[in-house]
C-alpha cells in the first residue's frame, strides 16, 4: 500500500473509482473535474489516493479555501470527496488516506478543515461535529405575495458575478465555517442541469438576490439564497412558494442560515425553522492551533468590546493534544504567544473538544462537563472562555452551484 498525490494520467481512474462508490451521484465526479480543471488554488497534491497492486483503490480530495471564524478569515480546508473501491473495502485504505491527508494540512499550514460525512467515521481521524445543518421549511397556505416594487427573475451571467459575490459575503460576513468566493465564473456556474440559478434584478438593472434550486437527497430544495434587502427577500419568497405550488408540494426546504436576512424574513411570514439536533454530519477539525489563534486576533478584540474584560488584562492559556497557545489580553487588545505557559488561566482540552469549542457548536459551559477539559481560574476563566468562543450555529462547506 502507498499513499501519495494522484498522477494527472490517473484522474481518469479516479472518475471510474468514484462511479463505482457512488453508482447514483455524479456530484463526487463533479467535485474532482472542477478542482483540478479550474480550480486556481488547486494543487497536485492536494489530490490524494492510495495505491495497492499497482490500482487507485482509495482517495480523497482538499479543496482550499479560506473560511470565517465569526469575522476572522482562516486558512482553511473543505475535505470531500472521499471514497474505497467498492472491491478494496475494510483493508485500511480509506484509514490511510485520511490520516495522510491530516498530515499534509497539517504540513502546508492549513488551520482548519471542515467536511460533512459520516458521524461515526470520521471523528477517528481528529473531527467533532462543529456545524449545523439548519433550513426553512415552507408551506403552500403561507399566505398571498409579499412582494413589492419591480423586479424580475432570470438566469445569472458572467456580468452579474461582482454583485452575486458581493451579496453572498455581506450575507455571510460573520457566519462561521462558511467558505470566502471569488467573483469567478467556475465558482458560482451550475456544474450539472439538476441545478438552477436564478438571478433577481429590478428596472435598472442592479442584482438584488440570488436563488439556487434543485434537489437535497431528493428533496426538491433551495441550496442557497443572497438577499440585498427586505425587499429582496419578498420577492424570493413569493418566487419560491409559487414554484412549491406549481410542482404540488406540500413543503419546500431552503438551505438557509438562521440569521441570514432572507431566514428571518422567511420565519416571520409563516416558515418553519429546523435546526439539526444531535451528533450531526457536519465536522470540523484544528490543524494548527497557534496559526487558528492568530488569524483571529481581530474577532477576539471584537468579541472582548462588549464585555467585562474589556479593560482588564488577562492570559489565557489553552492546550490541547501536544499543541499549546496563550492569548495575551491586555486592555482590548490580543496576541498570541506559543508554547506553553503557567498562566492564571488555563484550558486543557481534548480536539474532540476543541473542535465544536472553536466553531461555537458548543458552550464550554457543556464541553467543561467532558472527561478531559480542566479549566483552571474558576467562574472567571469559564466566563472569559465564553466570551471569546460564543455559541452560533456555524454552516459551511457546501459549494452548491459548482459541485451539484
């Protein structure tokens, strides 16, 4: 067995590898093509595989992008797809590869990964679930048009890039585990007919919305929706429960984050809020801790303003699985030192732990009732922890209109 970066002359083995893993679903295939045919940030190795008996018997792909924590932009990871053989299964290989691929992020300074995938599996390589799968539900009676002013739906082009990606990233500018785009047509073209994206423009011209539809394991859905403002979100709205009621469906599911414009626009006039419970599919897992710290320095301050720690001054020092970092709080400001020091405040956490600490899954209110976390410094330490890791509901990693 040797695990290595894939061979531009194998991709094509890879494509039937994947045909044969997922006989139903052309998205993995989708995933690779994009990647390395127009994907810039793409690198050779970032396509890993395993080969046994001179076959590709097992791979996985990285695909780079940067990804927000709260307001802080990270160097982060999205890992998918990852597939065995369906002949070469229960061997290792799948273990192998993802383990390599840890170390290899790891290597290249990447500080987080996110992937979603099986709850059981992948937790056996450093993730945790750290991200919800949240969505709107609407119901054909949810009364008439809310829709004022001029506007019209139509295909997106090439022209309406900067406006659609100006949206996405005022929509998305402080959720967490969502990934930062480019106003290029190989990020946001539909790559399969499955998929539709629709852009809203009123008289003159100016994109005030975006909706992607298509399907959700079968489910006729909404993928994603960027909304400009309230009256964007009306006209979406009536857009959407008109096709529901065309198409005869009884609800019509859209992808949305909790507190993005178009959800709470959406709740208020009758939609329904799930928000997945329990472990999950949605993982994330800390490549480099100091690296992660750093680059959130300005969203710490940020977090510090509106709260009782403001003017102090104060060290938190924060371990976890061989890897440890300070953060140096001083009258509203933040740095970062590495290694490990006797501060007055210490957190020693497991990744496991970590991971849904970071993304603001967990409380570690909850993660302090764990076998494991030590928080030393009392209430005090607990509540400066709280401030600087908040709860939300961080949701990312999707890529809709490329990959469906």
């Amino acid at each position: 067995m040797i695990v290595r970066p894939a061979e531009p002359h194998e991709y094509a083995q890879i494509h039937d590898l994947l045909k044969q893993a997922f006989r139903h679903s052309e998205l993995e295939s989708t995933m690779i093509r994009v990647s390395t045919e127009q994907d810039p940030n793409f690198r050779k190795e970032d396509l890993r595989v395993v080969e046994a008996a001179g076959r590709i018997v097992s791979m996985m792909l990285i695909i780079r992008r940067p990804l927000r924590i709260g307001t802080a932009i990270v160097n982060g990871a999205i890992v998918g797809p990852v597939a065995t053989h369906p002949d070469h299964r229960n061997r290792g290989y799948c273990s192998a590869v993802m383990r390599d691929a840890v170390q290899y992020m790891k290597a290249q300074g990447f500080a987080m990964a996110i992937l979603w995938g099986i709850s059981w599996l992948y937790p056996h390589y450093g993730y945790s679930p750290a991200m919800a799968k949240t969505e709107i539900v609407l119901k054909p009676d949810q009364g008439s048009s809310v829709a004022r002013g001029e506007y019209k739906f139509r295909p997106f082009d090439e022209t309406d890039l900067q406006q659609m990606t100006h949206i996405y990233h005022n929509n998305t500018s402080t959720k967490t585990c969502s990934e930062v785009r480019s106003p290029e047509m190989w990020e946001w073209k539909p790559g399969g007919s499955k998929v539709r994206l629709d852009v809203l423009s009123d008289r003159r011209k100016g994109v005030m919305g975006y909706v992607v539809t298509g399907t959700d394991w079968g489910r006729p859905c909404a993928h994603e929706i960027g909304v400009l403002n309230e009256e964007a979100c009306g006209a979406i709205l009536s857009y959407l429960l008109g096709m529901m009621r065309q198409m005869g469906l009884k609800e019509f599911y859209c992808l949305a984050h909790p507190d993005q414009g178009f959800s709470r626009f959406a709740f208020w006039h009758g939609g329904e809020m799930r928000i997945q419970s329990g472990g999950g599919a949605g993982m994330a897992q800390v490549l480099n801790l100091a690296s992660l710290l750093t680059g959130m320095v300005k969203e710490f301050e940020r977090r510090l303003r509106c709260s009782e720690f403001h003017r102090s001054q104060n060290t938190l020092g924060i371990s976890s699985d061989g890897e440890s970092a300070s953060l140096e709080i001083s009258r509203g400001r933040v740095s970062i030192a590495t290694g490990k020091y006797d501060t007055r405040f210490q957190l020693a956490i497991p990744l496991a732990d970590l991971n849904p600490l970071i993304t603001g899954y967990k409380s570690i209110q909850e993660l302090a009732k764990n076998t494991g976390v030590k928080v030393r410094g009392g209430k005090k330490a607990l509540r400066l922890t709280e401030v600087l890791f908040p709860t939300g509901f961080p949701s990312g990693g999707f890529l809709p209109t490329t990959w469906e």
